[in-house]
C-alpha cells in the first residue's frame, strides 16, 4: 500500500515499523511524562517550509514520532504543532532516501529543534 505525499508516493508504514514506533512510544513514554514532555505517535502533523502568514503557504509532515514540552505546546489553526522538541522518524529501505534527505532537511529548519 502507499500514500500520496508532496506528489510522491511514499509506501504504508510495515507492521514491523508500525511495531518499533510503538515501542519506543511505551519505553519512552513514561520516562518523557515524568521529565515534563508529551509524546506523540504517528502525529501530529508538523509545519515545515515556510509558514502560511509568510505568504508561500506551509507544508506538513507527519513524523512517527514528536516530543514537545508539556504546557509550551505551540499549535497553529490547522492543529499543526509549531514547536516540536524532538522528532524521530523509523527508516526502512523503501522511505530511507525522503527520511535522510527531505525530511531531514525541511526539520532541520525548525526553530524549536536547532
């Protein structure tokens, strides 16, 4: 199965993908909650690109995983958080060359994550 994103068809997340990104959320979840964080699986989506009040209009992602301080949670109309604190994507052969290459470099221009 695959998805269309930014006119690119990118494969389904495997159960195998599905199953390390849940793991992480239960080993690290509590860890996170204690220490004054939210953790999110498989969303929300996360602005990358230039944000629509600057004109060019916003492009999402939506990372397997994003951590976000508790209570600094910045969130804009489109439930899209602007301020994530980290964000960590599983990489598998067929999504290996959009998470080390597109992804990588739309968050690195994140604010919060610089």
């Amino acid at each position: 199965l695959h998805y269309l994103q930014f006119a690119e068809f990118i494969e389904m997340p495997t159960p195998l993908h599905n199953k390390i990104v849940s793991r992480f959320h239960v080993r690290a979840g509590n860890l996170l909650l204690e220490a004054g964080f939210e953790i999110y699986s498989q969303g929300p989506k996360v602005l990358v690109g230039r944000p629509k009040w600057e004109g060019a209009g916003g492009s999402y992602r939506i990372p397997d995983v994003t951590v976000a301080k508790k209570y600094e949670e910045e969130w804009d109309e489109q439930g899209c958080l602007l301020n994530p604190w980290l964000i960590a994507e599983v990489a598998s052969p067929s999504t290996r060359d959009v998470d080390f290459g597109a992804k990588r470099e739309e968050y690195a221009q994140i604010d919060s994550l610089r």
